[in-house]
C-alpha cells in the first residue's frame, strides 16, 4: 500500500551561525541515524549527494564546471572530506563538470558509469583522472542491484549503450526501508519505455525528474507507474531551454506529486529513516562560501505507511521569482552561468553573451574598461569540442565596444564588430563552455550553459 500524506505543513525558520532548527511539535523528527539525500543548487545542471546511516557518501553527478567548486565547499562545509562511490549517469557537461573539479579535490574511492564512449575534452579529463589515481571504476548496466549498508541501489537502464547520450543515462532506484528514491539522469521517453518493458519496479516516494523538467522526458507511462509523492527538478532560473516544460509540470501535478525546483527552492534535503521522510529546502544556491539564511522545513508525510489519509492536493505550477547568484570559485577562476547578472566583473573583457542555436552562432565579448584592448592572440575555446579561435593579428576592441565571433553555415563576418571563426558548428547544444584566454595564456572569462 502506499503512503497516504494526511497533512503537509510549512514552517519558515530563520537561521543563523549557530542556531538549530527546531520542528514544531508533533511533527515526526529525523532518526539518530538517517538517509539524507541532497539535490545540490547547481543552476543548470544536476548533482545530488546521498550520505548513508553509516556515514558513506555518494555523489550522484557534479552539475557543470562552474558549480564544481561550490559543490565541493558545500560537501566539505557539511563534514564530507571524501565520496566513497562518485556516480556519473551520463558524461553531458551539465551533470560532468562538477565531478572533475571533486575529483581533484578529495579522495575518491570508486567511480561508477555506464562505461559509453563519448568524445569531449572534458570527459577524458575526467577518465584521466581516475586512471592517474588508479580508482576502480564498476561499469553499470541494467539487471544490476548493489548493496551499500542498509542501502539498496536497482540498476534499471540502459540495458545497452545507444548513439543517444542522454538515452544512456543510468537510471538507479535506491531503497532504504520503505522508501525508495528514484534518480533518472537524463533519460527520455525511449529509455524509459525500455524500463517499462523490462518490468522493473519503478514505484517510489521521491523521483528526481529527468533532463532538468524536459517534455521529452517523463511520459505519462512512467511517471503514473512511478507515482511519485515528492518530485524534484534540478534547473536553473532563466534557462534558455525553457525548463521545466509546462507539460511536465502539469502531468506531476495530475499524479499529485508535490514538486520541488532547484530554481524556486534551492538546495533541497530528503531525510528518511526509512519508514518516514520529510524535505527540507532554502533559496539560497551553493556557494563557495555557503551562508543559509532561510531555511523552509516541509515535512512529508506526517502519518506511518498504511494509514488513511486525504490525497495531497496538485502543487500549482510557479513562476521564479529569483535569480541564483552565479556559483562562485576561487579567486583567479572567474565562473559564469548562462544567464548574466548585468554587473561587470572585476575583469574589463568579459564574455557577455553566446548563442548557440541556428545557423549563425555567435560569443560576444565587451570591453568595460576604461582603455581599448589590443586582443592580437587571445584565444577562445569551445570547452566540448576542444576547439579554438585566435584573434587576428593587430585587431582593438574598443572602450564600450563589443565583437561577436561567428560560426556555423550563415557565420556572420563584418569586421570590426563580427568576426567569422569557421562555417562549421562549433558550440554544443546540449551544453559547453567557453573560455577567453589573454595572449599570455591567461583565463580571463569564461560563460557556461
């Protein structure tokens, strides 16, 4: 049978360095020894960390290189000095990025991944670094069931490695007790049919939802056999994809499943000893320096499995009313989201903007600063493709002035303020970064999306 929510209450809870958060009365506290899980505020990407009772940490995906060092403060902040088990579900720079930075971080014990081949820079960094530490990977296929303490972890995709990255997202179902925790990568409607058809149990309490809130992801079919009471969507605010999909939104609400966003929410907490869960967030995103100053406690459910309760009524669908602060870094490694904040940074030459769909793409770069800028051999590269431009010899971006470096088959070249880098594609659609380096070979900026 399961789990009828007989109340959902919301309690604002100020908190400050030093103070505890006390639930009010009546409402079921964490055990001595419980599962937390985390979907870390990431922007436009996803990471969770999962701490088991005994005290083992995983890492479910590193959200893309900008948070990589955010995310890294926050685990260590948090008393995570290392990961036992770092999971990749699939090597897209949204869900990689943030791994390689843990990587050279902290130690990592072992590595789990589907294994795929797929050609970016990043992606052999990464497999690199696991090699030079000598880490034992475990390749991940469906039909798979691991045991991590009291912890259960299903493997249930892919079954085979297709030419669909995204496809070939692992999809786990980890149980504790009675309460089972879904994590779907970024897995569409082919994938999940290939669960279905196999016959896995996908039924659980908490679903991560796949590919940021994609309308090409949860289907009607999976998602009313997952029935999900708590759904949660890793986004950022503003995206230029337009997640999550209305669609989406609508057909979790139809089940009843109570929906969290990274975007509105925040960093979102599920503690369960196994019987019970409650779900914690707070807006503010990972940091590199974290300070919580509101803290929302949502405790779900609030009666033990079986009971009778009233079905929670659909989360109505909400418009963000905020921007998360760019994920910081340590000083000298400027990061950027995709969406920028309108204040120039302590850099004069910034990149200020990228378009990546269609058949002219462009980076825009801008001078802010008070002299022009001699830009003969700075360089821009394409982070996924590992691909790069070398300003001309001799060319000036002037004060307040801005150039946009053109690729793609309708490339734009019209100098001084559009410049032609090739007529092929160059930037990825599923996600790149691009850096600007000085002729000395310095970052000076660089835009992640």
């Amino acid at each position: 049978m399961r789990w009828r929510v007989a109340a959902i209450r919301l309690f604002s809870v100020v908190m400050v360095c030093g103070l505890l958060a006390i639930p009010a009365a009546g409402i079921p506290t964490q055990a001595a020894s419980p599962l937390v899980v985390t979907f870390l505020d990431v922007g436009q990407g996803d990471a969770a960390w999962v701490k088991t009772p005994q005290g083992v940490d995983l890492l479910i995906d590193g959200g893309p290189q900008s948070a990589g060092y955010g995310v890294v403060s926050y685990l260590t902040s948090h008393g995570c000095t290392d990961i036992e088990d770092m999971v990749l579900t699939h090597p897209h720079a949204d869900h990689l990025g943030g791994l390689v930075t843990v990587l050279e971080s902290m130690p990592v014990y072992a590595v789990w991944y589907t294994g795929q081949s797929y050609s970016s820079s990043l992606y052999t960094q990464f497999l690199d670094l696991i090699a030079s530490r000598s880490i034992p990977t475990r390749v991940l296929s469906a039909g798979q069931t691991l045991t991590v303490g009291p912890l259960t972890v299903a493997v249930l995709h892919p079954t085979t490695i297709g030419s669909d990255c995204n496809n070939n997202s692992l999809v786990l179902r980890l149980s504790y007790g009675s309460v089972d925790i879904l994590f779907t990568g970024d897995v569409e409607a082919t994938g999940e049919a290939e669960i279905l058809a196999h016959g896995y149990t996908v039924q659980s309490e908490i679903l991560k939802v796949a590919h940021h809130g994609s309308d090409t992801s949860t289907s009607w079919g999976f998602l009313t056999a997952v029935a999900p009471e708590v759904a949660v969507i890793s986004v950022g605010a503003g995206n230029s994809y337009g997640h999550p999909s209305g669609t989406t939104l609508a057909r979790l609400a139809s089940v009843g499943a109570h929906t969290y966003r990274t975007d509105l929410d925040g960093t979102i907490t599920v503690t369960t000893d196994g019987v019970s869960y409650f779900v914690s967030t707070t807006q503010n995103p990972v940091t590199a320096t974290p300070t919580v100053a509101l803290t929302r406690w949502v405790y779900l459910p609030v009666v033990a499995r079986g009971a009778v309760g009233t079905t929670p009524t659909p989360t109505p669908t909400r418009t963000p009313t905020r921007t998360p602060t760019p994920t910081l870094a340590p000083t000298g490694t400027p990061t950027r989201t995709a969406t920028p904040t309108g204040t120039p940074a302590a850099n004069s030459i910034q990149i200020t903007a990228l378009q990546y769909a269609g058949s002219d793409e462009y980076v825009e770069i801008t001078n802010y600063g008070p002299n022009a800028q001699n830009m003969t051999n700075w360089r821009i590269q394409s982070v996924e493709g590992d691909q790069w431009y070398t300003f001309p010899s001799g060319y000036t971006l002037a004060v307040g002035a801005y150039v946009r470096v053109h690729s793609g088959p309708s490339a734009v070249n019209n100098p001084p303020t559009d410049l032609k880098w090739t007529g092929s594609y160059i930037w990825n659609n599923d996600g790149d970064e691009a850096r600007l380096y000085n002729e000395a070979g310095q970052l000076v900026d660089n835009w992640v999306y």
